[in-house]
C-alpha cells in the first residue's frame, strides 16, 4: 500500500509527526545533559523522574477527556499550552539569560501538555485505520519516527552547545505550524460519549479499572516499558556516561567527543533505516513471526545493554547497527499487536494508559543516571539486560502464550 492511498487522517499525522520528532530530538534527548551540566546529576535525575510521573498522570485524563468530548478540541488545548511553554523555554534558555529553573517549570508544563496531546491524536488515527493497512501503515510510520529521530539528534549533535538556542526557535515555529495544519485539516468523527462519568475523577478510575482488569494488555504495557527503557538510557545514562568517558579523537579528521558519538551512532541509525527497511519487511514475510519478533528483540536489547559500558568508536559503531536491525525485525510486530488489544470503546483511554509505556520508561531511564552513579557502566549494563530480558517475558506471556490459551478455551 502506497503512502498517497493512506486515509488523510494517516498521512497528517505522519508527517506533522515527522516535523515534530526531527526538531524534538534535536533537544529532548539532551535535556538530561543540559540539567545534569546547569543543576548537577542528582538534581538532573529528580527533575527528569518528575517530568514523567506528571506527563504520565496528565496523559490518564486526556484519554478520559479523549473519549468523552470531542478529540480534535482536547489536541487543540494541549497544542496552545505547548507553544507557549516553548515559547517560554526559547526566552529563558537564551545564552544571556540561561535560566535553568524556568527552564524546567516550563519543560513541566510541556510534559502536561503532551499527556493530553498523545490519547486525543492516537485515537483519532487509529479510528481512520483498516485492519487490512495497519502494517503498512506501520512499517511507514517506523520508518519515519526512526528518520525523524536520527536526524534530529544529529541536528542536536551539531548544534546543541552552540546553537541550543536557535534549536528551540525551530522547534516553536514547527509546534505552531503543525497546530495550525492539523487544526485545519484533521477529521475527527468521534463526538464525544458523554456515558462515561462526568466527574473526571471517577471517569479516570472507572475507565482505568477496566483497563487494569485486562491482564493481556496489562503485561503488553508492563513488558513493553521494560524493554523501551533499554532505549531510553541512550538519552539519559548512556548520553552522559559518553559526554564523560569518551576520550575525544579525530575520526577521518572530524573530532569526535562524546555527544557527537552518540549522534553518529543516530546517523548508522538513519542509514540502515532508510536504506532496508521495505526490503527487510518483505524479506521476513516467510518467516514465522513469532520468530521474527523474538530475535529482534534479543538484538536489539543486547546492543543496547553492551553500549552502556563502551568508549571504544569501533565497538559502539557495530553495536549500533545491532540494534538498528533488531528493532526493523520487532517494532512494527509490536505496533499492529498493540491495535488489535485495544478495547474500541476506550480507545483513548487504553492508549492514555498504555502510555505507561514510554512514561514508564523514561522513568526507568531517568532513574539510570542516578542508579549509574553508584553501581558503574559494567553493573549498569547488566542492570538495562535484565529490565530488557524481564519485558521480552512479558511480551510472549501476552502476547502468545495467554493468546494460546484463549484459543483453547474458546
């Protein structure tokens, strides 16, 4: 299926999302470096743990607002507050000003933002979706989020000590003229279903006791956390353990520190991306997926689990090509999975919780730095391996084994 035959829905969020992502990662995953250099890593971890258990809370009632009123007007709520929270963050992270503490009040408030964001657009896309292109669909999205991505911390590699300033103009101007495109262009069918419980409290707790009460999407969201996490140290624990370890050198006569091997890792990323996605999709057709899933996970939680206890330019540059190739093998799998346990009366509220996801996982990761103080890279390797492992379990109970036993009992 060809990108032009996508529902329109589709193709605005994939490409709003791609404007997003690629100047989004030209920040975000420094954020960590930025607070750890300005308030110190104690500090950096505090704030970043805190960041996620707010975005995280935030993200429970847009998926109750979500399903409750109409989608389109709670994505156009949470798109206002992220400008003028970016709009706040530009002016106080300027060279001549550099305040680090409105800095992060106004990262906060980006996090509350983007909880009420996430649900209301996720569920809006997937109301547009067939179940016969979900994987199409997918396999495009992958593609694009991990070229955004790459791309975007190159961007943050090149640019971020010098030009930090200029990144999170960029980043304003995109939030602004994507707010407007969607805002003009999306449609949204969803009303609103005013059944649910009008006080948003108890709206929460009722939709979330159903969710927690499904134990098949409980040990997706659970195993799915854990092995994100194995990720998310890149931007966390790993970022800085590089900015503080590598021993700069010339590599073909462009210096390389720290930051600037992570962003190089990113670029092997993009490249491998890029260049064999569609070809490795088409080539595992013939094989079992259940395989396919599990080697790609054993990959590309291997690599990310070596990587944390590197410096070597060599190691870390065949390690990233691990991984790029275990995650072609499993994430698209794992998104179609993720749709097809979706209670379709929830939509919004399953994704909101299953948000548990990244917010878990960016929890673990934030937690790496402050853990990582204290054990080392050898010991925290073996720490992101075992988080890594536990969630590949959890996947297979979810996924195959109970999906197995329901078979049997239907």
């Amino acid at each position: 299926m060809k990108f032009k035959d996508f529902p329109t829905n589709v193709r605005l969020r994939l490409v709003c999302g791609f404007f997003i992502r690629i100047v989004g990662s030209a920040i975000f995953p420094f954020m960590a470096l930025y607070f750890s250099e300005e308030l110190g890593k104690i500090a950096a971890g505090i704030i970043m743990t805190s960041f996620v258990i707010v975005g995280y809370v935030t993200g429970l009632f847009g998926g109750y607002f979500s399903d409750r009123f109409n989608r389109k007007h709670v994505l156009q709520i949470g798109q206002l507050v992220q400008i003028l929270c970016f709009i706040g963050m530009t002016v106080a992270i300027h060279p001549s000003n550099n305040w680090a503490l409105a800095v992060a009040i106004l990262y906060f408030g980006h996090a509350v933002a983007n909880g009420l964001n996430y649900p209301a657009l996720e569920a809006i896309v997937i109301d547009s979706m067939e179940p016969s292109n979900r994987k199409a669909i997918y396999v495009y999205d992958y593609w694009l989020v991990n070229l955004a991505i790459a791309g975007g911390v190159m961007l943050g590699g090149a640019f971020y000590r010098d030009y930090r300033f200029g990144l999170f103009i960029g980043m304003t101007l995109v939030l602004t003229i994507t707010t407007v495109v969607l805002q003009r262009y999306l449609v949204d069918s969803h009303q609103g279903n005013r059944s649910t419980p009008a006080n948003p409290i108890v709206g929460v707790i009722q939709n979330y006791r159903i969710a927690l009460n499904d134990r098949r999407w409980m040990l997706f969201v659970l195993g799915s956390m854990l092995v994100f996490s194995t990720e998310f140290h890149m931007a966390n624990y790993i970022g800085v353990h590089l900015a503080e370890s590598f021993q700069e050198r010339a590599i073909i006569g462009v210096p390389f520190d720290g930051v600037r091997m992570m962003a190089f890792m990113q670029l092997e990323n993009t490249l491998l991306v890029v260049a064999i996605t569609f070809a490795v999709t088409g080539f595992v057709k013939r094989y079992r997926e259940k395989y396919v899933f599990f080697i790609g996970l054993s990959l590309y939680i291997t690599a990310y689990a070596a990587i944390t206890s590197m410096n070597s330019f060599l190691i870390l540059a065949v390690l990233a090509i691990v991984f790029t190739v275990g995650e072609l093998l499993y994430s698209p799998i794992r998104q179609v999975k993720q749709v097809d346990l979706l209670d379709p009366e929830r939509r919004a509220s399953y994704l909101a919780f299953g948000g548990l996801t990244f917010h878990g996982a960016k929890l673990v990761a934030a937690a790496g730095i402050v853990v990582g103080a204290f054990i080392g890279p050898v010991f925290m390797s073996g720490y992101i391996f075992l988080f890594g492992a536990l969630g590949a379990y959890l996947y297979y109970v979810s996924l195959y084994k109970m999906e197995s036993l329901r078979q049997l009992a239907a």
